[in-house]
C-alpha cells in the first residue's frame, strides 16, 4: 500500500483525502481526512469508487470532444464548417447527438439472438476502457501500473473485435454477417504485426510494463524504432476499422455492416466504442512510440502526454479523410505480404543491436536511429515495390498529343445512318 | 471433416446507400465472390415519354430535364435537335454556340460528378466528391446566370435558345474555366497516381471492345476499351465540325480507364468551351416567332436525332402526326443501354467492387427508369 501511494499520484491524492490516520498518509503531510482510523478498508473502496468514476467521465469527456474535434476537421478537410450550432464552436453537438439516440426507438430484429446480440454493445465498450487503466498520462497519474502492460493491452484490444462478430452474426442479417466475417479476418491477420511491432519497443526498454516503456525513453522510440511505429500504426488503425481499412462497415458496400439493425443507445454504445478505441489507440502509440508523458521539464507531464494524444488522433483523422478503402484481399495481402516482413526486419535489426550494446545509453540509440531510418526507408520503399501495382505501360503515351491517330479498331461509318446536318448551317 | 457451404442471395437496393438512386441487385455471393446478379429497375419510371404525347414540343423541354437531372442541358440539346429535324427549322448560330458552350459545361459537370461518385464508392469518405461537387457548383452558377436554373434548366428552344447571356457571364465564364482546369490538375495530381486507387480499378471488370460494341453500349465506357466512337466526331451536330478537339481513348478497358477517360475529357471540354467563345459573334440567339412559332405543328413524319451525351449516345426519336404535339417519343437512354453488360461485368469479381463497378458505369437512376 505505502509503495503505491508513493508512486501513485491519484491513489495518493484521493485516498489520504478520504481517510484520516492512514500512517502512511501523515508521514506524507496529509492531515484533511474524513474516515476515522479502523476504517481504513471503507476509505479504500470509496477512493476506489471514486477513481473509477473519474477515469470513466474523463474518458467519456475524451471522447466528447474527439467526436467534436474529427467532425470539426473532416468540415475543414472538406472545405465546409462543420458542426456550429450547440455550445461555442458546437462543441455540445456529440452532446446532442447522444440525447437524440437515447430517445430513439430500440429494434430488436426478429431473427436476431437476443442474448448475443444485447450482449454485443457492451463487449465493445467495456475492453476498450479496461485498456486506458495501464495507461501512465502523467508523472504518477495511473490506475495501475500492470507488469505485463503491453500484453494486457494487446489482449483486451482483441475482444472488441469480437463484439463485430457477436453483433453481425446475432442481428440474424446476411450483410452484416458479411461485416462480421471481414472482421474476423482482420483480426486475425492484423494482431500478429501488431505484437510483431511491440518487440523492438520491448526489447530496448526490458519491460512489458507501459510505465517503465515510457521512463526508459530517453528519446522516444519513434526515431529509434521507425519501422515498428510504421507498422504499429497501421496495424492498430485496421484492428479498430478506420480508414482505409474500414472493411467491417464500409459504407459503399454494406451500408453499416454490422450496425444495419442497431438501433438507439445499443447504436450509440457502439458509437461510443469506436471513438474511445480510437482514442486507446492514440494513447498506446503515444505511450509506446512518442515518449509518453515525457517532455521538457516546465510544463505538466499530463500536458505533454495530451499534446501527443492529439497529434496522433490528427495523424489517424488525416488518414482516415484523404484515403480510398483497400479490398478485403488486398488488406489482409498488405498485412502478411507487407507488414509481417516489416516487423521481421525491425526485430532483426534491433536484436543486433541488443547483442552488441546490451544497455544503450542516449548515444548509442542515436546510432541505433541512424542505421534504423535508412533501413526502415529503403525496406518500406522494397516491400512498396514488391506489393506495388504495376502502371500500363501505354499509360505515358495516351498522354501525348502526337499519339494521335491511334492504330485502335475503329467502326465503319455506315453503322451509323444519320446524316451530318448541323454544321453546315451558318 | 467437410464444412458444407452454400451461396447467399443478398438484396442490395433499392434503398441502399451506393446504388446512385433506387436500383435494386439480386446478388448472390459465394464468400466474397459475387456469382450472379439479377438487376431490377423501374423504381423511378415517371412516364415521360408518356406524358411527352400531352404537351406540346415546347413544353416536353422541361421534362427531358428530369430525365437525367445531372446533364439536363445536354437531354435539351438532343431533344431540340430532334425537334429542329422534324420541323427542319433552321437554327440561329449564336443560340447554337449558346447551346454548345452550355452543353460542354453540363459534360464537365456530369463527369465531375462520376468521378467523385465513384470515388465515394472506392470509399474516400466524402473528401473527394465534395471536392467535385464544389467545382459543380461553380458551373451550376453559370447556369443560374444564362438561364436563372440550375439543375432544371429548360434552356434550350427549337432553333437557339430562350435568352442571350448577360455581360456579367464573359468574365465569370473565363474565370471558372481556369478554376476548373486547376482542380482537375488537382484530381490528376491526388487520385490518378494514388496507389489504393489505383491498385483497387486496375484490372476489374474488363470488358473486350467486341462485346461492348455488340450490346451497342457508348460514351466513355466505349472509348476506354480503344473504339475510336465519339458523336461529336462521327456525326457532327450543331457545330462540332469547325471545333477541332482530342478523342480520348485508352485501350485497358476496366474501370481506371473508364474513370480516366472522363477526367482527360473535362480537359477538352474546357478546350471545345474557349473554342466556342472564339467565334461566337453577336446576333439574335433563336429565330423570331414568325419563323418558329411557339406552337410548332410540324409535317406528319419522324425524326431521330442523337449526340454524344455525357454518357453515351443519347437519341430522341420523335413521330409527329400532324398535331401540336408528337405522336409518340422515344428515348435512347444511353445509362439503360450501358447497363446491358452490368452481370457479366460483376461476376467473378469481389463484393468490394461491386459497387465500384457500378459507378464506373456512370448511370443516372432518372435516365435508366425515365
């Protein structure tokens, strides 16, 4: 107990305000409690309660402004304003949008499995909060602090995609198990890059654990590790169906795939999944590739780590608003024919590295980021080589004016009987 | 152990997002893999051509508007074109360049609007059709000056059209012209090279030139498998034999070229425009209503007209008996006709695709139903 109220700065805070003769509390100068001694389990479960509310409405605030601020943006990235109406900027329209959903009527398909298919919402909501409690967003501002992190995160992450298929196959509706099937496969091919990428990350630090990650990045690992970002990125961004690999509900083919019968606040929690997996994503790279909390001194860790936050969450808007969606082959083709190898080059690399400097200090890993950087471009620029499609070779001399006139099949004019008219009134 | 698998008949339509309309398929899927098709049509079916045998020939311009509602100046061009044969009126060369120029403005703005549909359906979400649809609208404000209309036009009149262009026009048709180039500039530069697009269109649904020329399918769909069949060319009509323009054609016949095709001929387009501002001269733009009356009563017979429509050929076939309106109209559809190959375009191909095919088509649901 005393050694999480030391490292912990949210335990500390909450608890040693809630009970009074916890000596672990005075010997830190906390003298304001309400609980009496002998209570010390009661004051326990209060401060428990209590950081569980507040990790849950920080992150549902989280996610109220990022459904603000992507909307906001894809207006900007679409030359219109986007949504002004309710609170300044509109920020209050997720707002209204969520009380609107609630009054929605709830369809429950007549095919539909009941239990699986209300069982669904919740499956992808409450892994994608579990994964923000081993998350550090500042100097000591954690849940917990879990010695396997980054295993856990990657496994919690997974489960949410299982709800996808709960949902398609539950809501008795062949498009939507369509949906659910492309779901599968995602899954399926993208978590092995996925974990393939963490490696490298695992390796420099020694640690599963996200805390230590973040305080052995002595400068982020992004530019020690360009290949495993790279990847990492692109992985999470399939394994939460953002564009351009939005395969489960891609709009174009299956209307909203798995959510064609989802109605009301069951629609809404899935709303609310997809937003706050996009925000766990952010904050797992921020936490793995881009320093975590970490940043000059002056300023509040917190900040830093929000300030990293959003400029990933730009990074994934930016994609998801400028880039076509990929085939369902062509998807699952990129992520074994393409990132696997990827992965297999950065863990080799680094491993060298390891066996060489077993404990790189700063100037080594700048070394290490100097090798990294060209053999991340030139293998990206191979496998893009390899995976590329080839152009039609005529392509460049349909282009040119002299091309003309073709050696094409051409019709006799005699197909056609009209006679020519207009051209020669004047 | 065998896993017994069957295929699985979906509806997709009429009320589905992509299907550019109402149009409903029948698709039956093995997995991914689309292995039949069944297209049903007729949601939108208005009756014009039924409702044409009750107006006169003035009239029936307002309702080849509504037939394809995103090149309305072009089904007015065809239609007063018909006209003009069966009542062998003979046109004022300014209302002709008039027409010209609107008509080429109208091709430009239906392909923009292809394009960026057919984007849509790859799955760029929105970003590129609102990109498309902004240059629209810089047209469709042209329209709003020459004709006070914007999608409904009803600009055009037997033998010119209904009203001069004002002064302020000029200046904003010489400006949108250079807007328009740069965004097409735009599109080439972001989507014509961007390797998801293109790994996503080239090679999918490929069709020989044999087959497409026997199923009498026209347009853009025609000229990207290499058939050399433009009606401004073959058939020049109004005054498209003194304008000299490029024929684009591309020889791979899938859906990239048929989605390059159209952005290489916006260029002429805008090519065939500044022609036209050339050598348009000032004059009256229709013949006075003592050469053409309002109320036209041509000399029992038929007439077929056609032109090369923004997506394909697109005829009017006109039979007048004698009275103030025809006897029976006709309409060559060129997005029903170009329909013809839809099943043996999207079988064997994956259900991603389908509606990428689909759109490569370029079908308006108002032309197809009618």
């Amino acid at each position: 107990m005393s050694n999480l109220l030391v490292e912990n700065m949210i335990w500390r805070n909450i608890y040693c305000n809630v009970s009074k003769s916890s000596s672990d509390c005075i010997d830190m100068g906390y003298s304001f409690g309400v609980i009496p001694s002998g209570f010390e389990w009661l004051a326990f479960i209060l401060s428990a309660i209590s950081i569980i509310g507040l990790f849950i409405n920080g992150v549902l605030g989280g996610v109220i402004v990022l459904i603000w601020g992507e909307r906001r943006l894809f207006g900007r990235f679409q030359n219109r304003t986007g949504p002004n109406r309710w609170g300044p900027y509109g920020i209050l329209t997720p707002v209204a949008d969520a009380i609107k959903t609630m009054f929605k009527e709830d369809i429950l398909p007549k095919d539909a499995d009941r239990l699986l298919y209300n069982l669904a919402p919740i499956m992808v909501v409450v892994p994608v909060l579990i994964v923000f409690s081993v998350i550090p967003v500042g100097l000591g501002s954690y849940i917990v602090d879990l010695n396997i992190g980054i295993l856990f995160v990657l496994a919690v992450t997974s489960i949410s995609s299982l709800s996808v298929l709960t949902a398609g196959w539950s809501s008795g509706n062949r498009i939507a198990i369509l949906s659910a099937l492309r779901s599968v496969a995602l899954l399926i091919s993208y978590e092995i890059p996925m974990g393939l990428a963490v490696i490298g990350v695992i390796m420099l630090s020694g640690s599963l654990s996200l805390g230590t990650i973040v305080e052995s990045q002595q400068i982020p690992y992004i530019l020690v590790q360009p290949l495993g970002f790279f990847v990492f990125f692109l992985a999470a961004m399939a394994e939460m169906a953002r564009a351009p690999f939005d395969l489960t509900e891609a709009e174009s083919e299956l209307a909203a795939g798995h959510l064609n019968d989802y109605s009301s606040m069951k629609f809404a929690l899935f709303f609310l999944g997809e937003f706050m997996a996009e925000l766990a994503t952010a904050a797992i790279v921020t936490t793995l590739f881009l320093g975590g909390w970490k940043g000059p001194g002056f300023i509040p860790t917190e900040f830093w780590f929000g300030a990293k936050l959003v400029f990933v969450l730009f990074l994934i808007v930016w994609f998801r608003m400028t880039l076509p969606r990929l085939r369902v082959d062509q998807v699952l083709q990129f992520a074994w024919k393409g990132l696997f190898e990827l992965t297999m080059v950065n863990i080799i690399t680094t491993a060298i590295f390891i066996f060489i400097w077993p404990e790189p200090g700063l100037r080594e890993l700048l070394i290490l980021a100097a090798i990294n950087w060209p053999v991340a471009i030139i293998s990206i620029w191979g496998v893009s080589k390899i995976l590329g499609t080839k152009q039609y070779e005529n392509i460049e001399s349909l282009k040119n004016e002299n091309a003309y006139p073709y050696s094409f099949k051409t019709l006799p004019s005699e197909f056609y009987h009209q006679k020519s008219e207009g051209g020669k009134i004047k | 152990m065998s896993i017994e698998t069957r295929p699985v008949t979906v509806n997709l339509g009429p009320q589905h997002p992509s299907t550019h309309g109402v149009f409903r398929m029948r698709v039956t899927f093995d997995g991914e893999e689309i292995v039949d098709v069944e297209p049903v049509f007729g949601y939108l079916h208005r009756g014009s051509e039924k409702l044409a045998e009750e107006r006169t020939y003035s009239q029936i311009v307002t309702l080849t508007d509504r037939m394809d509602y995103v090149s309305s100046m072009l089904n007015n061009q065809a239609y007063i074109l018909a006209v003009e044969k069966l009542c062998n009126i003979v046109p004022s060369p300014r209302g002709v360049w008039l027409r010209m120029i609107a008509s080429e403005l109208q091709r430009i703005a239906s392909h923009f609007v292809a394009t960026g549909f057919l984007l849509q359906d790859l799955g760029a979400l929105g970003t590129p059709l609102i990109y498309c649809m902004r240059e629209r609208e810089n047209i469709l404000d042209l329209f709003e000056m020459l004709c006070g209309a914007r999608i409904t036009n009803s600009y055009l009149r037997p033998g010119g059209v209904f009203m001069d262009a004002p002064e302020v026009f000029w200046p904003a048709l010489d400006r949108s012209l250079g807007d328009i180039e740069k965004s097409i500039d735009e599109i080439e530069e972001y989507l014509s090279g961007n390797e998801i697009i293109f790994s996503r269109t080239k090679g999918t649904a490929v069709l020989s030139s044999e087959s497409l020329v026997n199923a009498s399918i026209t347009g853009p769909m025609l000229r990207a498998s290499g058939v050399d069949w433009d009606l401004r060319h073959r058939n020049p009509y109004d005054y498209y034999s003194d304008i000299t323009f490029k024929r684009i054609l591309h020889t791979a016949s899938d859906n990239y070229a048929r989605y390059w095709v159209r952005v290489q001929e916006m260029r002429e387009s805008l090519k065939i425009i500044s022609q036209c501002i050339k050598n348009i001269e000032p004059g009256p733009v229709r013949p006075s209503f003592d050469d053409v009356p309002r109320l036209v009563r041509p000399e029992p017979g038929d007439s077929y007209a056609a032109i090369e429509g923004s997506k394909g050929e697109l005829g009017f076939y006109l039979v007048s008996d004698g009275g103030i309106s025809p006897y029976r109209m006709h309409v060559r559809a060129p997005s029903l006709i170009n329909l013809t190959l839809l099943r043996e375009m999207l079988v064997g191909e994956l259900f991603g695709d389908l509606f990428v095919i689909f759109g490569s088509v370029d079908l308006n649901m108002g032309e197809v139903d009618r």
